[in-house]
C-alpha cells in the first residue's frame, strides 16, 4: 500500500506533469523510472520514503515540466522535457553534411596538425 504522502503525489500532482505516467504494480513499492527516448531504462528512484515535497522537488530538478492545470497547454519547448540532448549531437561532435566529423574535415585540409 501506499504511504498517504506517495498516494498524494500520485493522485494529485502526477497529473500535472508532462510526460510522466503513473503504472500500478501490485504489491510493488512506488519507484520512479526513468526511460531514454527508446524506452530503456536508465535509473529506479525508490519513492517510499520520501515526502510529496520531496518528490516534487526531484521530479522538478530531473526536468520534468509541471503544469497550471492538467489541461494546461505545454509550451513547445518543453514538449520533450525532461529529455536532455543526446552527448553525440553537440555542435563539435555533429556530423557534417558529407557525414564526417569536423576533425576529420580538418585534418584534410591542416596536414601539419
């Protein structure tokens, strides 16, 4: 069973945020998973012990976007939140248009390097 501080943030401010879903295990103690954009699991946070402040303060700090209203509109910048840029699309890391690395572009052309 649930604690009443977990039961409240699962009934009153889950819906409020984007991209977060609430799945009920029975028996399970409440956890939070994170997934990548492929649905892969990256992280379990045990939620037990944690008061509804508590978890609405984690939620906020990985990024997850909370709304006025469950029906609030969710500005387009947010609309991935909380999903952070992919290490291998950094502007110094993106491929170029012919598919090679800068580095490699430049080493072409600056031999002496």
């Amino acid at each position: 069973p649930l604690c009443p501080q977990v039961k409240a943030f699962v009934t009153q401010d889950i819906p409020l945020y984007h991209n977060l879903e609430m799945k009920h295990l029975p028996g399970a103690d409440p956890e939070l998973v994170l997934l990548s954009h492929r649905y892969e699991e990256l992280e379990r946070i045990p939620l037990s012990d944690m008061t509804r402040e508590e978890i609405n303060q984690l939620v906020q700090e990985l990024g997850f976007y909370r709304k006025e209203t469950p029906d609030a509109p969710v500005p387009k910048e947010f609309q991935f939140a909380p999903a952070r840029p992919l290490p291998t699309l950094l502007p110094h890391q993106a491929p170029s248009a012919d598919g090679e690395t800068p580095s490699k572009r430049d080493e072409r052309k600056h031999p002496e390097l």
